[in-house]
C-alpha cells in the first residue's frame, strides 16, 4: 500500500509535459490578488524572500531594496512574499503591508499577497524550493522570516540562504551570477 501511494505521489508532481513541476510552471498573487505566472520572470536572476512587518530580521527590507536597486536594470527581481507563521510577525492584510513597506523601508521591488510557506496551507512555489534547496541536514521546513532562495535566469534553484544572512552579504554571489 505505501508503495502504491509514493508512486502517486509521483506521478501527482508531474506535470502533464511528463517533467517535474520547475518554478516557471506556478502562479502566484500580486498584493491586489491578481495572478502571477512566475514565467513572466523568465531570464532574470530571482531573490525569493518571505518577509514580515514585525520581526528581528524587518530591517533587511533596507538591505533587499539597496540589492534590488543596485541589479534591477541587469535583469535580477526580489520577490517578496509576506507570512505570518512565525510569531504572529506578519498580521496585516496585503494592502497594509504594502504601506509599511513603501512608507519606512521605500521598496519598490515585487511584495506579493500573503502565503504560508509551511504546513498544509504552504504554497506551492514554497514547497518547490524548500525541496530544491533543503536547510541544515537536509531539513525542509522554513525556520523564520526572511529566508532567501536564489533561483538563476534558468529557473534553477540554486541556494538557500538563513535569515540572519543579509542582503549585503548576497552581493557578490548574485554579482557573479549576473555576469554570466
């Protein structure tokens, strides 16, 4: 019997072009609730980031936008994605976030609707990359806010990266990335 689930299972992360599922195949909702199709970011260098209004890690919305400035006209988008999992750090609506973002931090890159990025609900583009790009010892799960994944023009997903990473410390590694 298990057998027979794990090979469903399987066969439910193929997609009908016989492939796995890759990050140009999900949609996702702008902050109005409009769809997104992640292939519209095709051939751009991805920073993926679930954020949050009230956490320790808040700040590095300073350090994502000075990334996004910095790279935006070489074909690299941060992608925000707010979540309230962790600590109740996320309790706004869409519109509410969008506000605080603009008002104390000036972003301008992409800040998406609310999703989870774990459990039952999680999102299908956050069990894309946790699979992609595991944390310490293979584990899945993300820990907090402001975990970062690298995805390359390609649509691979490259690296994942811990909140207390910063912005700045990125830099040279999506520097690198970009020149190629």
């Amino acid at each position: 019997m298990d057998k027979i689930l794990l090979i469903i299972l399987t066969l439910l992360s193929i997609n009908s072009f016989g492939r796995e599922k890759m990050i140009y195949d999900i949609t996702v909702q702008d902050s109005k609730g409009k769809n997104v199709q992640l292939s519209d970011y095709k051939g751009k260098t991805l920073l993926i980031v679930n954020v949050a209004s009230k956490c320790g890690y808040t700040p590095q919305y300073e350090g994502l936008e000075a990334l996004y400035k910095k790279f935006k006209d070489k074909n690299f988008v941060i992608l925000g994605f707010p979540c309230n999992q962790f600590g109740g750090q996320e309790p706004g609506s869409d519109e509410e976030i969008q506000k605080f973002c603009k008002l104390n931090y000036g972003v301008s890159f992409p800040v998406m609707a609310k999703v989870d990025v774990n459990g039952k609900g999680e999102h299908e583009l956050y069990k894309l990359l946790k699979s992609e790009a595991p944390g310490i010892l293979g584990t899945e799960k993300i820990k907090w806010n402001f975990t970062k994944f690298l995805v390359s023009k390609s649509g691979q997903v490259l690296k994942r990266y811990a909140p207390a990473d910063t912005p700045e410390s990125l830099e040279k590694e999506i520097e690198k990335l970009l020149l190629n």
